[in-house]
C-alpha cells in the first residue's frame, strides 16, 4: 500500500468516526464481534482490547485528530471538509470561501503534510 493509500485509509476511517461521534457518540465499546470484523478470527481471539479507548475509539483516530489539530487553518478547514462533508469537490470549496483549484491543492499538501506526522508517529 502506497503512503496515499495509507494516509487516506486513515482520514476516511478518522472522518467516518467523526460522523458517527456526531450523530450519536461513535462506534460502540468493542465486543469480540467488533474484533473480529476489524482483525480477523485469529487475531481477535489473541489480542486484547487495549488498543481501544473507553469510548470505544478505535486505534489511530486520536493520534489523526491530534495531527489534523496541528495543520494550519486552511489546511484544516479543507480536511474536515473532505473527510467529513458531504456533496461535490466544488460545493465543498464554495462553503469555504475558495476556489476549486485552490481547495485541491490545498488537499494535497495536507496529506503530505499528514503522511510525515501521522507515518513518522507509527514508525516509531
């Protein structure tokens, strides 16, 4: 998997969790079930549930906010809008004040921008 494929997998994971925390408090507390659908029958059976919070956050989505909270103010806008909106590329960018070109650009540099922190932080 390419760093796009990654970086994109993780906000579009990050901006479904955003979604569902917004219209009813996020995916609930894991289950083996849950476990399961995310990581397969043998893994389930031998992982604890550590890597997910109270509230049932699967891993990865705190550390994606904390990156997203760190990118500068367009760049910010224009993820949440991406990752959490609905309607056209173009429709998006007139809610924020911006034109088409500039709201894909600006996409761009924040998955790049994105890919270091969030690729460095799991690297390590």
């Amino acid at each position: 998997m390419t760093k796009n494929a990654v970086i994109r997998s993780l906000l579009t994971r990050w901006g479904d969790y955003q979604v569902r925390a917004l219209e009813g408090g996020g995916w609930s507390r894991r289950t083996v079930l849950g476990r399961v659908m995310d990581e397969g029958m043998v893994a389930a059976s031998i992982r604890s549930t550590a890597g997910y919070n109270a509230r049932g956050e699967p891993p990865g989505i705190a550390s994606t906010t904390a990156a997203i909270s760190e990118l500068p103010e367009l760049l910010r806008r224009v993820i949440v809008s991406r990752y959490t909106g609905t309607g056209t590329l173009k429709g998006r960018a007139v809610k924020l004040g911006i034109e088409e070109g500039t709201y894909r650009a600006a996409v761009d540099k924040a998955h790049r921008v994105l890919a270091r922190q969030l690729l460095r932080d799991t690297a390590a």
